[in-house]
C-alpha cells in the first residue's frame, strides 16, 4: 500500500531558504571586494600584498556577516517565532 508523502517540516525548508540566500550573499561579498581591492589598487603609492589580502578579506567578511544577519532577521519574522514570543509580554502588559 502507497504512503502519503511526509509533511515537509518547516524547519529543514528554512535552512535550505537561507542557504540558497547565502549563497547569492557569498557572490555578492565576492564582488564588492573586489571592487574595494581595485580601487584601493587604483591609488597612488606604493602597495603590499598584504594590504590587498588585508582588504579583500576585512570588506569580504563584513558584508557577508551583515547581510548573512540580516537574511536571519527576515527569514525568522517569517517564521512565525517572533509572535510567538511577544504574546508573553503582551499577557503581561494588560494584567497590570
């Protein structure tokens, strides 16, 4: 005899929602730091190897953290979670 298919949990399908997000959100960070290691090259005076590392890795880094953060903001209102966790306060806010 067949078997339903199983209900798909909400739980496995955010993860692979964020990972998909996560990674457009790698490519981006890629290009911008590429564009921040050209400019930086693009000036005048002497440069190191390692302040191009230095660049492409701090800037790399930091936009993928913000923008990775964010993605966890936005997909965890869309969960549901955070209603679920104001009604506590709101309960408690109208017995006083």
């Amino acid at each position: 005899m067949p078997r339903p298919d199983p209900i798909p949990s909400p739980r496995k399908s955010l993860r692979r929602r964020f990972w998909r997000i996560f990674r457009w959100l790698l490519l981006l960070s890629v290009v911008i730091a590429a564009m921040a290691v050209y400019l930086v090259t693009r000036g005048e005076g002497e440069i190191h190897v390692s302040l191009i590392i230095a660049t492409a890795a701090g800037i790399g880094f930091t936009v993928l953290l913000g923008t990775s953060l964010m993605t966890l903001v936005f997909l965890s209102a869309d969960s549901g979670h955070d209603e679920a966790a104001a009604q506590p306060m709101d309960e408690e806010s109208d017995q006083e």
